[in-house]
C-alpha cells in the first residue's frame, strides 16, 4: 500500500489522494474499500469505471479531512456554520 507523507501540525490541508485504485483503496477504511471494490468489479470499461473512479476518488478526499464526521455532523445540526458572501447579487460589471 501507499504511504503518504505526514503534513505538518499546523497545517488544515490534506494531501490529495492520487486518482489510482491502490491510492483510493489505502485511503478508505476497510468497509467502504470493499465496497469500492466491489463497485469497480461491476462497472463495465469506460464512462462507468470513470464515474465509479470518480466518486470513490472523491469519498477518500472527504474521509481525508480532518474531523470530517464531527464537521459533518455539526454542519447537519446547523451548528457553527459560516455565511458565505452572496456571490450572485454582486455587481459584475
């Protein structure tokens, strides 16, 4: 499996999990690996395998943030959320 190297304490980023199987698989935890790789034995050659890459891709990016499940669950409750600037209400000229 691939290592990752640790980022620095005080740093809030995460190091993007390469788009390959091995990568994606090494970042799930074993229950969404299998069915990960269950989703790849099943999509046929082409847009599918791409789409089942993609998601899955994205899932370990998300499982990759730290505190994903409390920020989750917060952002759920409506809690500690931040008001972004409306962007379609500012003057574009």
């Amino acid at each position: 499996m691939q290592e990752f190297p640790a980022l620095p304490e005080q740093s809030s980023r995460t190091h993007p999990v390469p788009r390959t199987i091995e990568a994606i698989s090494a970042a799930l935890g074993e229950e969404k690996r299998q069915a990960f790789h269950t989703a790849l034995w099943r999509a046929p050659l082409g847009p599918e395998l791409n789409d089942v890459m993609n998601v899955w891709w994205m899932e370990a990016m998300f499982d990759a943030v730290p505190d994903r499940r409390n920020r989750l669950a917060r952002t759920v409750a409506g809690r500690d959320l931040v008001r972004l600037p409306d962007l379609l209400a500012a003057d574009h000229s």
